[in-house]
C-alpha cells in the first residue's frame, strides 16, 4: 500500500496494480479519516493473502 496526501501520476495506477499494491491518494484518505468505514472497505479490490 502506498498512502499520499497528494496525487499519483497517470502511470501509477497501472504499474500499482501489476505489482498488487493499492494507491490511497488524498481523496481516499480523507474519506477514510473522516468516517467509520475500514479501510480495505474502500479499497476497490483487496488480494487474498498469499
């Protein structure tokens, strides 16, 4: 997981989720810091574990 309170370029949503990491940027983190939802339930898609 990589966390920004800022943006992600263009290409970073498609090498995150070839390397299966999860991009929270600042708009995601604000609607995970302001409500009582976990995280991973937003999250679009979360791995199994390995």
């Amino acid at each position: 997981m990589l966390v920004t309170n800022g943006r992600f370029s263009r290409n970073a949503a498609p090498f995150a989720r070839s390397q299966r990491i999860h991009l929270v940027d600042r708009h995601l983190l604000a609607r995970w810091a302001a409500g009582p939802q976990p995280l991973w339930t937003l999250l679009d898609h979360v791995p199994p574990a390995r």
